[in-house]
C-alpha cells in the first residue's frame, strides 16, 4: 500500500491530525461542562475551529455534554440564521434528548414565523427553511424563541448543553441590534455554555471589549499562541515515523524556525518535507512559496506603497518597535503617523499582528518568506 503523507493543512485538524493544545483543550472542555461562556481568540489558522471541535466531539462521545454549532459565515439573512438554528438544535440537541425526530420537530411548529420543514429521501433528514417577508418583529421573536429552547431542554433533562457560534462578528452584519437580544437571552442561561470564534480578531475584540457593547466581559477569554516549539517537534517526529519515514532533528529545528510554531504554517511545510525526495528544507519551502505565490501576489498587489514598506520591514526585522524613529529610520519608512495608518490597516485585514504596545510581526510566516524572496 503507498504511503499517505500524514500533515493536513487547510481543513480541520482531526484525529491524528491535531497537534497537541493539550493544555487549552482540558480547559475548553471544563469551561463547556461548567456552562462558562468561552470566546476564543487568535490570528488566522492558528487552529480555533480545530480546537473547539475537538473539545465538543469528545464531550459528545463521552456523553458528557450536547452541542449545537452554527457558522454565522454561512448566513447572510436573518431567515438563514434562524434555518441553521433550528437545524442544529434538532439534530443536535433536541432529536438525542427527545429520541425521535417527530417529538423533536414538535418543538418547531409553533415558532411565531413558522418554518418549512421537508424530509431528505434519500437520508430521512429534516431539513428547515424560513421564507422571506416576515415582519421583522416575527423574525426576531423566532430567533428570540430558537435561542431559548437549549437551556430548556437541557434542564427538562438534566443534561449539558453547548452552543457554539463560528464566525460570531458577523452577528453585527445580520442587524447591529442581534448582539443585545442574544445577550438579553443569553444571560438567563447560566448552565448552557456559549463559545464564540472567529477569524476576524478586531471585529471579535471590540464585541467582548468594548464596555458599551452588550457582550462586554460575558465570556472567558481564551488566546491561543504558538505551539510550543518541544511539543510541535515530537508531533512532526512522530507523524513522519507514523506513515514509515524518518527526518532528521536538524530538518525539524529549521521547519520550525521558519514557522515559529504556527499551527498552519508548520503542517503545510511539514507537507512539503514529507514530499521532498532530498528531505532539504528549502527545497521544501520553495515548494510552499511557488503554491503560495498566487495568494501573496495579489496580497502585494492590493497593498498600498507605505503598507509595502512596512512588510518589508517587518520581514527583515519583527516584534520592534515599529514607529520609532530608530526602526524608521535603518528601513526608510516615512512619518510615524504614516507608518500607524498602514498598521491599521494591516492590522484590519490580519495580514500584520500586534505582539505588544508597539510592537508587530507579519501574521503569516509564509508571506514574509515570500516579500525576502520576492519583493526586497
């Protein structure tokens, strides 16, 4: 049988696949049981979604908690919010508490905006649609309504109930007024536990940190770093000696010195290694930079000519004090103030993550490899 490169990258990261987080994963699933409200941050493809469905599998498997989990990227009305509501809620909660799926649809059919519900003939599912022209008053009773049933059904039956929102900062996009009838909700459900994720870590920030925001200080807080370099080591060694291969402890050093532990990064170079024939590094990372250099491309492109030079810095020379006259002055950057006007908006669109007060690096490990590369 051929051997299948064991590193994934781009989709979840699932059995194997997952790379420790031991440490976030015990706490994840204590704060589910406890029905603490978790909001998960961190820059992109560090792994959230990876984590919290590992975290909410196991507790399902262990019967230790049900979980519903809607992906807000997914709805772009407040009719298709609804829909994956009530989906998720039947499926996921309602139908294992209820044991059929006739009692479960019960809870449904006297919502204020009534949904269609049609049945799968090929897999007996339930399938649930709101039609558009409600009034809006309707609508968000029926949200009000559907947010409300897993607190009652997990105390009907004595059972641990998680609601898990993926791409929670586009509740703001939906109606700016969501936020507070969720929370209105939300509060009254002290043993239901609400996690939160999201790529867009400044829209999430000013959501839970903004003390004129309804979610203000309504969750935990959970930042997820780097993997830690001895950990991430192990894994890369033991998923090569998995799929019957061997590398050497030099080769995993550089890997990670190129990645710095991130989760993304550190597989997809990983996945270039294993496809190596000569087992070199650089040959693996210019493998990843040539499938990358489209994505980077028009990245660069779409860049303004300050936002430029200042990947360019951050690419020679990370996490320094970026606007001061010193840093400015040995990368030719301009004025301070146009040097934190592109910050801004770098940071927007997460291609730049700030450390600490003044202090930056470029998110992914990749595009800074690429601007050394190409662009200086």
């Amino acid at each position: 049988m051929q051997e299948r490169n064991p590193f994934r990258f781009g989709d979840l990261a699932l059995d194997d696949g997952f790379t420790d987080r031991d440490e976030e994963l015990a706490e994840l699933k204590a704060d589910i049981r406890n029905g603490q409200n978790v909001v998960v941050f961190a820059p992109r493809r560090y792994g959230k979604t990876s984590l919290v469905w590992r975290a909410t599998q196991e507790l399902v498997r262990d019967d230790e908690a049900l979980v519903a989990q809607v992906d807000l990227m997914r709805a772009t009305t407040k009719e298709q919010l609804a829909a994956k509501l009530a989906q998720s809620i039947h499926d996921d909660v309602a139908t294992p508490l209820l044991r059929t799926r006739d009692r479960a649809a019960q809870l449904f059919r006297n919502l204020r905006v009534a949904p269609v519900m049609t049945i799968d003939p090929q897999t007996g599912s339930l399938g649930f649609t709101f039609r558009a022209g409600a009034a809006k008053a309707d609508v968000d009773a029926t949200l009000e309504r559907l947010l409300e049933l897993p607190a009652e059904l997990a105390a009907e039956r004595d059972r641990r109930v998680a609601v898990v929102f993926d791409e929670f900062q586009e509740i703001v996009a939906l109606d700016p007024k969501l936020p507070s009838l969720m929370r209105a909700v939300f509060q009254t459900q002290p043993d239901v536990a609400h996690v939160y994720l999201g790529s867009k870590r400044a829209l999430l920030e000013e959501i839970f940190n903004d003390e004129n925001e309804p979610f203000w200080r309504s969750a935990r807080q959970m930042e997820l770093g780097p993997i830690p370099r001895r950990q991430f080591a192990v894994f890369i060694h033991d998923r090569f000696v998995a799929s019957g291969r061997t590398v050497r402890d030099d080769a995993v050093e550089s890997v990670l010195d190129v990645t710095g532990g991130h989760p993304y990064a550190t597989q997809e170079l990983c996945y270039a290694l294993w496809e190596e024939p000569t087992g070199d590094v650089a040959a693996a990372l210019a493998r990843v930079l040539r499938s990358e250099n489209a994505h980077f491309s028009l990245v660069w492109d779409g860049a303004s000519r300050v936002q430029r030079l200042v990947l360019e810095a951050l690419a020679r020379e990370p996490a320094e004090s970026i606007t001061s006259s010193d840093y400015r002055s040995r990368h030719g950057l301009p004025t301070s103030s146009s040097v934190q006007t592109a910050l801004e908006a770098l940071l927007e669109d997460e291609l730049v993550t700030r450390i600490r007060a003044g202090e930056y690096r470029i998110s992914e490990p990749f595009l800074a490899e690429w601007i050394l590369a190409n662009a200086v």
